[in-house]
C-alpha cells in the first residue's frame, strides 16, 4: 500500500508499531528505499531475507538515527569513525566496523563487523528515531535485482499486500551508499558511490589522517557479486565507436524496435537520479534488450559508481 497525503501520519505511526512488533517496513532513503526491521527482533532479519529471496551470506546495513545508535554497536569507535561521519552523516556513506557481540549474526552473515549508516532522508530518520532503535535495512528489492528508486518500484516489486510502503518521493541521489570498512590505518572502498575516494582523501588531508585509501577487491564485501542491480530485459553495454553498427544492423533487420537505448545524461547526478527509474521503464516495452553506450566522455568522479552497477545489470559488455 502507498501512502497517501492525507494518510502520512496514521501510516506512520503504524509503521512505528509494525518495526515495534517485529514487523518490516519499505522506507525512502536519499540513495534507495530500504526494507527496514529492527535489529533487536530475529523475526524481523529472517522476514527481510526471506521476502527478498537474499541468500544468508550477504549482510545488511544497520541504519542509525544518531551517532550514539552507531557507538552502542560497535566495539572500537574511533576517532576517524567520529570525524568521519560529523562530515559525512546523515549521508551515504556507510561504515563497516567490528561488532559488538550484541549484534545479531544473522544481519552480519557471521561476520565480526557491521556496516552501519544513516540515512538523510528525513522521513527515515524521523522512523528510526520514533522507533528509538536501529534498523537493518537492504534496499528493498529482490536479491540480485534493480534497487527501488520511488515507493511505486517497492510496490511492484513485493506481492505482500501488508507491506507499509511510506513514500518519501523520488530518492535524490538513486544509487547506493559508499560502502568504506575502516581498518587502523587504512579505508578501504568496498562499494563505490555518491561519496567519492577523494572526498575521503581530502577529508583525511584536512583532518591529518595520514591513512591509505583503497578499491578492494569485490570479494571483501560478500555482497558485492559481479551479477546485480539487474533489470527485466537483457541490459547491454557497448563502446560508442559501435553505436553506428547498431544503427545499420537493427535498419536491416526491420522486425520491430529489437531494444531501447538508456540515453545517460551529462549530468553524473541526474544520470544517477534516473539509471534505476529508466531501467525498469523500458524493460516493460515489447523489446529484446536495453543498450547503453558507454561514451568516453562519462567517467570520473560519480561516473565511477555508475559504471559499476551498470556493468553488474548488464548481461553483455562488448
Ligand atoms: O544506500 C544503501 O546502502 C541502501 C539503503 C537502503 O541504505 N542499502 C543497501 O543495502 O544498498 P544492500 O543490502 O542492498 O547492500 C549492502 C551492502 C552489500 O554489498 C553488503 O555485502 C555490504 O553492504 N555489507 C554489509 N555488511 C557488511 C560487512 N560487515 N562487511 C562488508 N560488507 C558489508
Ligand atoms: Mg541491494
């Protein structure tokens, strides 16, 4: 069910008591909407992996309202943990630190860390903090599958009717938060997104963090497989030197629009914004597959994220 205007507090409020009872809720955040349940009732975990079809081995992120949520499950809170997130929290960044023993190893997947962060959408934050505890929340779409960017993409994604869905509008950002494990010395980039390697870099020259920044391998982070994110048709990716080939071979064909090209912005932000919204859109026309051309003109920066969930949708990369 989508919240209606009229609706918003009644809802709320009942999404209040279903995280109270052990229950799960769609939430909006400014990267993607969550599924959220609280982390101190087990039922809650197992519904979210059960009703995504997640396999156990890939860990959720607890999501905080205020930084003292973080500190009570964490065993070290360090000094680049706290000057970290007065930077970047609320925000999409999400750290990965070693765990209390308190936390669940069913959100860790057995893990001795969790990834905690907090969201700015304020419709999340003003969830967690009337819950009064912290929520473990994966975006809310099916294991493997496009991350919701608006509550209609929830909605079409869970047969649950009793599913409360809270609708916080299109999320800002559209992609997934930076995920960052944080060791002594050292950051380590698990998950590239909207808080980009050298925000870190410049956070830790103007804090005097003399600390070595990193990509790791995909395998550090159990959920960082090469197959995500993907949409219903078949996405394709080629470089734009082919685009003419394209062109001609689909002219001679002449059987009908074989696929839909995913035309990205300029823009990195508004790129983002959309890639999920436009994947979902035009995998429901009558068509073969979904193409993006990867321009060289698109990469740095943000373009760096993009990339990366764009080749894990896609089934071929020429
Ligand atoms: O923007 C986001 O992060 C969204 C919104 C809802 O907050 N959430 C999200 O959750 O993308 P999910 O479950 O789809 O992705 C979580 C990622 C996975 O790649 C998982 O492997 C990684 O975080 N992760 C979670 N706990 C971890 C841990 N202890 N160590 C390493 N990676 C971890
Ligand atoms: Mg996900």
């Amino acid at each position: 069910m989508i919240i209606k205007e009229e609706e918003k507090d009644l809802l709320f409020k009942r999404a209040v008591e279903k995280l109270s009872s052990g229950g799960i809720v769609a939430m909006p955040t400014e990267t993607v909407y969550g599924l959220a349940g609280s982390i101190r009732h087990p039922s809650a975990i197992e519904k979210i992996f059960k009703i995504k079809n997640r396999p156990l081995f890939d860990p959720l992120i607890v999501h905080v309202s205020n930084v003292q949520q973080a500190k009570d499950i964490v065993e070290n809170w360090s000094l680049l943990a706290e000057q970290l997130v007065s930077v970047f929290w609320p925000g999409p960044l999400t750290l990965v630190l070693k765990k209390k023993k308190t936390v669940s190893d069913l959100i860790t997947a057995g893990l001795d860390t969790v990834a905690i962060r907090m969201p700015s959408h304020p419709l999340a934050l003003s969830l967690i903090e009337k819950f009064g505890f912290p929520v473990a929340a994966p975006s809310a779409n099916k294991f493997k599958k496009t991350s919701p960017t608006t509550a209609a993409h929830v909605e079409s994604e869970f047969s649950e009717s009793d599913l409360i869905i809270l609708d916080g509008g299109t999320c800002s950002i559209g992609l997934e938060s930076t995920v960052i494990e944080l060791k002594e010395n050292e950051i380590n980039v698990l998950r590239p997104g909207f808080i980009l390697s050298s925000d870190l870099e410049e956070f830790c020259f103007n804090h005097s963090f003399s600390v070595a920044i990193n990509r790791r391998s995909s395998l550090k982070s159990p959920g960082n497989l090469t197959e995500h994110y993907q949409p219903k048709k078949p996405l394709v990716v080629v470089p734009e030197r082919t685009r003419a080939i394209i062109n001609k071979a689909s002219g001679v064909l002449k059987t009908g629009p074989l696929f839909q090209e995913i035309k990205l912005s300029d823009d990195p932000i508004w790129a983002a914004r959309h890639l999920y919204s436009q994947m979902r859109k035009l995998s429901e026309q009558d068509i073969d597959f979904l193409l993006i051309i990867q321009h060289p003109h698109l990469r740095g920066g943000f373009w760096e994220a993009i990339w990366d969930r764009i080749h894990k949708a896609a089934t071929l990369v020429l």
